[in-house]
C-alpha cells in the first residue's frame, strides 16, 4: 500500500483542473479541501480486508504492554491507513501512538493529517510544539503549529509560535504577515511597531524599508500619538526614498508639534512644494513655508507668501501671512496698502471687512486717525454687522475726546443693530459714554436696556445698582444688590462683602437697622477689618456706649498708620469717661506706639499710671520712648520726666542723676533739668559732684548762655564752693571770671573780695591790682589806700607806699606810723593835719594814668 500513488496523483489532478476553471480561488485552500474529500472517501470506500487488517493491529496493540512499541505498531498503521488515503483513521491512529510515546518524528504527520482532515482543535499542540527543534523545517512546523492555535482561538499561542519562526527567519513572509494582521487586530501597536522594526532592519532593498517606515510613521501618528516617533520614522522613510509628498507632509506637520529646529521642517515644505504641479495646493504649503520661515528669516517668508500668492492670488491665508509679517517688520504702510489692494478685490469680498478693519488698526498705530475712521466706516459699509468696526469706532472716538462725535455713532448701533448679543454690548458702551458726558440717567437707561437683553449677566446689573447706590437710590438699589446676591456662592469673596456692605448701607438709609445689622454682620464676619462695615457698625451700636467703643477699637486697628494715634487716643478718653482705667492704659500705650512724641498723651499716661501707681512700668515707657525718639529735645523732656519720677515716686537718686545727665546732654538748654539736678546734688552734699557739674555746665553755656547770667551764676557758685572746699586756686579763677562778666554795678564788691582773697592768700601783687581796681570805682576808699600803702611797704615799693601815705593825708586821714609817733609827740600829730582839703585840679591831676599810689 506505501508504495500506491494514485491518491496524491488524482488529488493534483482535481486541483489543476479547479485551478483552471476557477483561477482566483486559493491554491491551498483548494488543495486541503481536494484531501479532505479523497480521506473520506476512502475512509468510506475501505473493505472488509482493510478492516480486517487495522483489527489485527489494534490486537497486537493490547497484547504488547511496552508503551514504546505500541506507539511504533500505532505509527506503522497511520502510515498504513494514510497511503490508503484514509487520512481520517490514519489522523486518530497517529494521535493514539503519539500519546503512548510521543516524539519529533509524529509532529510532521500529525500536522499533515490535520491539515487533510482539518482536525485542528485535536492536536495536542502545548505537548507538540516544545518538540519542534531548531532545523530547515522548524520555520514550517512552527507556522503549521500557529496555524492549529488559530483554529483553537488562541491567538495569543499562535503569536508566539509565529514570533519563533521569526526569530529562525526574519524575513518569513507569511508569519510576518499573519503576525502583522494580529497585532493590528489586538490593537497590539507597540508590538507591531517592533515587529515592523525588525523586519525594516532585515530587509535590504531601500524601497521596501522606505515602505515599512512608512508604516510605522502612520501607526505612530495615528493610533500611538507619538509624534516623536512618527517623525524618526518618517526621516528615515525620507532618506530611503526621498521627496514623496506625503512624507514631507507629515514631516512638517509632526514638526511643528515636537518643536523640530525650523530649518528643517522650512526645507521639507520646500521640498514638498517642488513636488506639488497643482498651483493652488502649492499655495498653501508655500504659505506654511511662509509662516515657519517667518521665526527665523523674514526675508525668504516674504518671498514665500509672494510665490504662494503668485500661484494663487486670491489665497486668503498667504494675504494674511503676509499683510502680518509686514506688520511685524514695522512696514505698517505696505501692509496698510496689501490689505486695501486685496480688500478691493471681488473675488476676496468675505474678506474685505476684515481686511479694511486690520488697515484701520495700522492706521490707528501710525497716528492717522482720520485715515482709520474712513477705514472703519468702509468695513461697516462691507458688513455692517462687523462688531469689531462699530466698537473701534467707538473707542477711536472716546480715545480722542470726540464724545460727541462717539454717542451719535452708538444710538446708531444701537438702533441698527439686531444681534441681541451686540446690541447688549452697544448699550453697555452707550451707559459708558453716557456716564463720561455726566448723563447719569441716560447711563442707567442704557444699562437697564442691556439688562432686559441679558438678565442672567451679572456685570451690568452690578453696574447699574453701583450707579444706583452712588446716586443715593437705595430704594432702587437695594433690590438690584440682594438680587446680585442670589449667586453669591459663585462669587469672588471680596465682591460678596461689598455686595452685603452695600446693602447694609441701603438698608440703613431706609431706616431698616435689623436688616442693615444683619448684612453688616455677614461682612464682618468673614472680613472682621472691612473698613466701612466697622463704621456702619459703629453707627448701629451708637446708642450703646460700650458696643460703640468696641467698633471704633476694631476701626483704630485697621486704620492707616497716620490715623491709629489719633483713634487710640479718642478711645483712651472714651474708656476714661466709662470709668475703665485699665483698658483706656492699653489705648494710650497704643496711640504713644504711633506718636511717640505727643506730650499730650504722654501726659495723659502718665496720669493713669500715677493712679495706678505702676511707676516702675511708667518708667520702662518713658525710657522705650526715649530710645525711638530722635529729636534730642523731645529725648530730653522724656528723660525729664523719667528723672522726676526716679527721683520722687522712685527714691532713686543715682538713677534721677543720671537721667537728668543724659536729658541735658541731649538738651543743654533745659534750664529746669539743670537746676533741678543742681538741687539734688546739693540736697545730697556731694560737693566734688556739684564742682563737677559746675564745670559740665559752664561747658554748655560757653558758647550759648541761654539765661541771662547764667555763666555768671555757674562762676559764683563754683567760686563759693570751691571756697568752702578749701581749694583757693579754683575759687579765684572762677572769681576772675565772674569779675569779667560782671556789670559794671557789680564790679566794685567784686575787686573787694578778690583783694581780700589775694591778700589772705600772699599773693600781693594781684592782691594790688584788685585795689587799684577797686579805686577805680571808688577813688575815696580809705580803705584800699591803706591797703596798697601797706602793701607797696611790703612788696619794697616805697614810693608808692609814701603817695598813697600821701593821698590818705590828702583825705585828712594818718598812715599808722604817724599815729603811733603821736602817742608820743601832740604837736607831730597836730602838726600833720592836712592844712586844706583837695581841689577839682588835685582830682584831676590824681586821675591821671601816669600817676601812681
């Protein structure tokens, strides 16, 4: 039977001559459906002799108990039954041997036999395919095996098995193909793209690769959404076959997307515009072109635009590239004259409104007003439905102060106008206008026609009840601003509390305090320093004196900083009046916080503190308010005060000096400090201290004496001291002083206890300047007479000593020595009495410079 043929022939036979009557049927499929009609066939056409073999067979079968050689009797029957052409028994006995032993050489008729009978789901296929070796015909086998998974409706198994014949030959047609028709099937992209990535490595011919790169350019473009990658594929595809438009096409347009340099993506549409014969599509890559060259080079986008306008000159995106990179260039007239050329065209008349209004904003941007009105009021006349035109027109004559020009062109637009969207934005204009002119009620009419267009818009009822409240119509904005409240859940919180402050306001004015307290609360409520609404509270809690202070307290902490001092300080007083000592301190304090240098205040403080007692902490303020002051003056009254109160309330008398040191070192002119300090360093009998102060405050005065006599005052009372202190050198250095300052009237004293200081002291000779000083004031003073005579004697001037002798003879008065000769000579005595008393010449002649005692 192995050795008959007649079945494969007649099967060849039947297929050729299918083949040749019907020629577009499959070859294959016709050829597996010529066997599975010849299998059984002869399954049916077996004799009583066949069966009879196959059960001698099967008996030697269940007599042998090895496993191996039942398989091998099992094999020879299929291969027995399979020339006999009963594929459908020989296809069951092979299945029998392969599960009593399987092994490598049952995958090839199991996969015949299937194929014959089409028996697929039967196979075992997980247990056949990891016995498929690598070798020539393992690519087959694999592809058969896919094949059974396909039947099986497992896929994904089939994917696998198609994959391994892939990976033994790369450029297997038929499993690249059956594996492609999956994954686009599954939506598998990734996996497609991979496989189509291999298969473009591993083909050679460039044109073919090209195409493959297509192909993942479209998938990554289309169902991946990776431009980058579209676009790495579609450059490869450009190098393998250059200059194909829809390449080039998805260059430039993936380009723009990923940010591709600008060079690149000008060069594919220019590339792609050479390949385009068709005029009017070679305009708008052109203009593409155009707009991608116009980031790096204006010069090639203006010739660009010009070609795409040559091919078609009526190309609406090339004008306008065009008109625009003038514009950017600064050529504003050019693109001025562009627009008005082709808004003239007639082609091009659903444009020309447009057109005429980007003219006219050129104009506006080059100063020619005029130009742009007439430019306007033609693009008007083109479309009169052009809200741009209108609302340019409008500004253009409110930015030029023609309000009157401006109202007349709006009542027109308003009449003419049907789009009831428009028209509500005329009249909005027109309430606009209208307020401008002072019109307040042609503005609340014109907002009241746009509400009735639009009730649902909030900005101009908002307006309309603002122009309301402004007018002091709350009867009419009272209803309007609760209204505006119905969307408060919609609102910005800043326009919710104006809204409620507002209607607090109304609320108030109309008498209505419950509701008036209400909103007034809402907004206070969540923004607790709403300036109005605290002083709408205010007035609401005015009859309670308490609640009232209150409110002016949240006021005053929310008040600008040149205002706090003064409201702290009004609180202060309020707090005083309501017997609340306590709080009116912390008022105080707060307003000293912001003006530091109100004596007023500090007065005021300083008087709650003296009640209270608290001087310590009246002290610690004091100083903080000298440590920010900056006028010395002010810092001295401060440390004034502070002084007093160490030295009064404090018995601090080291601390009182020293403030009062620091008060006249910041203000050498309080004159009070001084003497204040002067007394309570003489109360405490610290004299080296008070020399010491003496001293500091001649210093002050050298320059500026500031009270009258004051240097004069400092000197004598130095002097005096020093006196006592026992230190003579000091003392007649300061009565020296003070005997330059002196007043003439006070001279006189001043020389007589200078002499007797001097002359107690041994110091003759200024001892006999101090004399003659004294006769200088006081020419009959017998006394300095006989004191220089007996100091010249003293000194060995005795010329001198005998005309002062002279001069005391002269006033009928005797030196000592004659009185001591007269106790014992009467007559020397008599004999020396002056015979006549001096004369005016003797007078004169004694005043002479020249003339000496």
């Amino acid at each position: 039977m192995r050795g008959q043929s007649s079945g494969l022939g007649t099967v060849d036979m039947i297929v050729r001559a299918v083949l040749e009557e019907f020629p577009s049927l499959d070859k294959e499929r016709v050829r597996a459906a010529v066997e599975r009609g010849n299998a059984r066939a002869a399954n049916a056409a077996l004799n009583t002799e066949g069966h009879r073999i196959i059960d001698l067979q099967l008996a030697r079968v269940e007599a042998t108990e090895e496993s191996a050689e039942r398989a091998r009797i099992l094999r020879d029957l299929s291969e027995s039954l399979e020339e006999a052409g009963d594929a459908e028994r020989g296809f069951a006995v092979r299945l029998a041997a392969f599960s009593e032993a399987g092994n490598a050489d049952d995958v090839d008729p199991m996969l015949r036999l299937a194929r014959i009978t089409d028996r697929w789901t039967e196979l075992p296929l997980e247990a056949m395919t990891p016995l498929v070796k690598i070798n020539d015909d393992a690519s087959r086998r694999l592809t058969d095996i896919a094949h059974g998974w396909q039947k099986l409706g497992r896929a994904y198994d089939a994917a696998d098995c198609l994959e391994r014949v892939l990976a033994i030959d790369p450029l297997h047609v038929p499993a690249h193909e059956a594996l492609e028709l999956f994954y686009r099937s599954t939506a598998e992209w990734p996996s497609l793209i991979e496989l189509v990535n291999r298969r473009a490595v591993n083909v050679e011919d460039d044109a073919e690769r090209a195409e493959l790169y297509r192909e993942m350019g479209v998938i990554y473009d289309q169902y991946l959404a990776d431009d980058a990658g579209a676009l790495d594929a579609y450059r490869e595809a450009d190098k393998l076959d250059p200059d194909r438009p829809e390449v080039l096409e998805a260059i430039a347009r993936l380009g723009a997307k990923v940010g591709m340099p600008g060079e690149e993506a000008l060069e594919s549409l220019q590339r792609l515009a050479g390949t385009i014969d068709d005029p009017l599509e070679r305009a708008k890559v052109l203009t593409r072109a155009g707009e991608v060259a116009k980031l790096h080079d204006w010069a090639l986008s203006q010739d660009l635009y010009e070609r795409a306008r040559k091919d078609d000159p009526d190309h609406v995106p090339a004008i306008d590239g065009l008109a625009g990179l003038l514009r950017d260039r600064g050529e504003l007239g050019r693109s001025i004259d562009l627009l008005i050329e082709v808004a003239a065209r007639p082609s091009l008349a659903a444009e020309k409104s447009r057109w005429l209004v980007d003219a006219a904003d050129f104009c506006v941007a080059q100063g020619e007003t005029d130009r742009a009105k007439s430019l306007y009021r033609e693009a008007r006349v083109a479309d009169p439905s052009n809200h741009k035109a209108g609302l340019a027109l409008v500004e253009l004559c409110s930015d030029t102060g023609s309000l009157a020009e401006l109202a007349p062109i709006l009542d027109e637009l308003c009449r003419t106008t049907e789009d009831p969207s428009r028209l509500r934005g005329y009249l909005l204009q027109r309430g606009k206008v209208a307020a401008e002119l002072g019109d307040r009620t042609g503005a609340r009419v014109a907002l009241s026609r746009a509400i009735e267009i639009d009730p649902a818009e909030q900005g101009p009822r908002q307006e309309l009840a603002n122009m309301l409240f402004d007018a002091q119509q709350y009867a009419k904005a009272r209803p309007l601003l609760e209204g505006l409240l119905e969307d408060e859940d919609m609102m910005e919180q800043a326009i919710a509390v104006e809204l409620h402050y507002r209607v607090a306001r109304c609320a108030m004015e109309l008498d209505d305090r419950p509701g008036a307290d209400k909103h007034a609360g809402i907004v206070l409520a969540q923004v607790p320093n709403h300036h109005a609404s605290l002083l709408l509270r205010s007035e609401l809690d005015s009859e309670d004196p308490f609640a009232h202070a209150a409110s002016q307290l949240a006021l005053a902490n929310i008040a600008p900083p040149e205002e706090k001092a003064t409201r702290f300080a009004a609180l202060g007083d309020r707090y005083v009046e309501l017997g609340d000592p306590a709080t009116a301190r912390e008022m105080y304090r707060e307003a000293l916080g912001h003006r530091p240098g109100d004596h007023l205040l500090l007065t005021k403080f300083l008087h709650l503190v003296a009640e209270d007692g608290d001087w310590s902490y009246a002290l610690d303020l004091v100083q903080r308010l000298v440590d920010t002051e900056k006028d010395p003056k002010v810092r001295a009254r401060y440390r004034h005060t502070a002084s007093m109160i160490a030295r009064d309330e404090l018995t601090d008398n080291d601390l009182a000096m020293s403030l009062y040191e620091q008060s006249l070192e910041d203000d050498p002119s309080a004159f009070a400090v001084a003497d204040e300090l002067e007394a309570l360093i003489a109360g405490l009998n610290d004299y080296d201290e008070l020399v010491r102060f003496y001293y500091k405050r001649l210093e002050h005065v050298r320059m500026t004496e500031g009270r009258e006599g004051e240097r004069l005052r400092l000197w004598d009372r130095l002097a005096s001291l020093c006196m006592a202190l026992d230190r003579t050198d000091d003392a007649l250095a300061a009565y020296e002083v003070g005997l330059s300052l002196a007043p003439e009237s006070d001279k006189l004293n001043r020389h007589v206890r200078l002499a007797e200081i001097y002359q107690q002291a041994n110091n003759l000779a200024s001892a006999i300047v101090q004399h003659q000083g004294i006769l200088k004031y006081d020419k009959r003073r017998i006394a300095s007479y006989e004191a220089l005579r007996v100091l010249y004697s003293r000194t060995k001037q005795a010329e001198k000593a005998s005309a002062c002798a002279d001069a005391l003879t002269a006033f009928g008065e005797h030196p000592i020595k004659d009185r001591i000769l007269a106790l014992f000579s009467q007559q020397n005595i008599e004999s020396s009495k002056p015979t006549r008393t001096l004369s005016n010449d003797d007078w004169m002649t004694l005043s002479r410079i020249d003339v000496d005692f």
